[in-house]
C-alpha cells in the first residue's frame, strides 16, 4: 500500500499528462474523426496494460472479473464522460463547452467531503473558487455569453463535468479493486467508441507520420498512463486537493502551446496562472 502523500503524488501526475493532451491532439492535426481517434488511443492504453500483464507474467483473465459497480463506474466514467463531450461539442461553441465542462475539479472538491472519513476545509473551498476563476479566465471567460439555442450543448457539458467528478470521487468505493482492472475499462472503452465510430463516422487511415505519432504519444500517456495514475490519486491519495491541483492541467497545456510557438502570451494568462498556483496552495495547507 502507498502512503497518502505517495498516492497524491502520482495521481497529480495524471494532470501533468492532461496538460499535454491540446499539444498532442495538435499533431493529430484533426486528420481521425473523435470516436475512431478515442477508440485507437484507448486501445493502445489497453495495449499498454498487457504488456504489463505480460512482462509480470500475470493472467489477464485475473483482472477482468470485477464486482459489476466497478465495471459500470470505469466504463461509465471512461466512454461517458467523452461521449458526453463529443456530442456536446457538436451542440453547443467550443469554448462555452470547455468552461462547463471544465467545473469538475470543483465537482470532485465538494463532493470528496461526502465521503466517510473526509470533510471539506475552507482552505479547500477558497482554493478551489480561486483556481476555477483563473481556469475560466484562461479560457476564455465565457467570451460571446451563453445562447440559450446551445443549451442542449451547454447541458451535455454539465454532463461530462459531473460524470467524470462521479467517476473519480467514487473510485473511492470501490478501492479494493486493482488499477490493473482499469485496463479493461479502456479496453471496454475502445470498444464502444469503435462501434459509434462505425456508425457515424468514415474511416481515416491515411495520415501523415506526424499525426500517427500524435495518436501514439497520446495513447501511451493522456490516454494511457494518466488514467491508471488518476485511479490510485483518487483511491489511496489527497482527493480535495487533487481536485484543486487540476486547474493546472488548462494552464500546463497553454504553456506548452507557448513553447510550442502555438500561442501568444498576454496578461489574462499571467492572471489566470498566479490565480490557479494560488488556490493550489490554498488548497495545499489545508492539506
């Protein structure tokens, strides 16, 4: 078993990951339609985990029976929460979308304190408020307003936001079950975004080397790694402050798109960064 501050530590490495995600999905220069693009990288995550299994000598078949709560939460987390997305995607402005969706971490925040055992500190809340104004001025700050004929978009994006809160807060119930189990739920995943892709999207295998290598960086790390990191974060580690912890992911990926030559610098950037940096140390002496 790791300690708390190990378990934190490594799951806060999933949103180092997750900021890398707009970098990565650049190189894929929008070549793949969404659901073929999740079902490749979610099946190189799967991929990933076998050569796990392989490597340890290790039965697949140990980790594939799991009680049916752990199975409807990872697959419910993993396929709901993109599908939620996509489809929001398609309904409502992109930026609109982003802000909606992006109020998962506050999610997480308040709901962390329902669990047995946890309560919620106002550091806690004070650091999460502070660090979700930076993210919405970092993206955008709901520039244009919200139309009421995208609601059905802006609804699909609350959604995602409390699909993937649901999934990550919840984990901690099921926490007897292995983070190798995850595997199948991306396996399962790929699954299900294969046949959407199937059904509605035409297939793309032409594409540049470069957008290839997008695909591949993406399934072995956004894709891949940060979800089994993310499940020990939300299993053993510091759920509230992870939660705080990741706004950084929005900022994380606007600085590399500056280094990447693929974003200019202004002041709501250095606002939204000192406001995000700000509540994680809020957040951080309460823990």
């Amino acid at each position: 078993m790791l300690t708390r501050h190990q378990a934190t530590l490594i799951g806060s490495l999933s949103i180092l990951l997750w900021g890398s995600l707009a970098l990565l999905t650049r190189l894929t220069a929008g070549v793949f339609p969404p659901f073929q693009l999740l079902a490749m990288t979610f099946a190189l995550a799967f991929g990933l985990m076998l050569a796990k299994w392989l490597r340890a000598a290790q039965s697949p078949i140990r980790f594939l029976r799991q009680p049916p709560l752990a199975w409807a939460l990872g697959v419910g987390g993993l396929f709901g929460y993109h599908f939620c997305y996509f489809l929001a995607m398609r309904l409502a402005p992109a930026v609109q979308v982003s802000l909606l969706a992006y109020l998962w971490p506050l999610l997480i925040l308040l709901f962390s304190a329902l669990l047995p055992g946890h309560r919620l500190s106002r550091w806690h809340l004070l650091g999460g408020l502070l660090a979700l104004g930076g993210c919405w001025l970092l993206l955008g700050g709901g520039q244009g307003g919200f139309a009421r004929q995208y609601l059905p978009g802006y609804l699909m994006a609350l959604l995602c936001a409390l699909i993937w809160s649901l999934y990550s807060v919840a984990s901690r119930l099921v926490a007897q079950v292995p983070t190798d189990a995850v595997g199948w739920f991306c396996a399962a995943t790929a699954v299900l975004a294969a046949l959407c892709h199937l059904y509605g999207e035409a297939t793309v295998w032409t594409a540049p080397w470069t957008a290839w290598l997008g695909v591949l960086a993406l399934g072995l790390g956004p894709v891949g790694i940060a979800f089994f990191t993310w499940d020990i974060g939300m299993k053993q580690g510091n759920l509230p402050l992870l939660g705080v912890l990741s706004y950084a992911a929005p900022l994380i990926s606007t600085l590399l798109l500056l280094g990447a030559g693929l974003a200019t610098p202004s002041w709501s950037l250095l606002l939204s960064c000192l406001a995000i940096i700000g509540g994680a140390a809020l957040a951080a002496r309460a823990g």
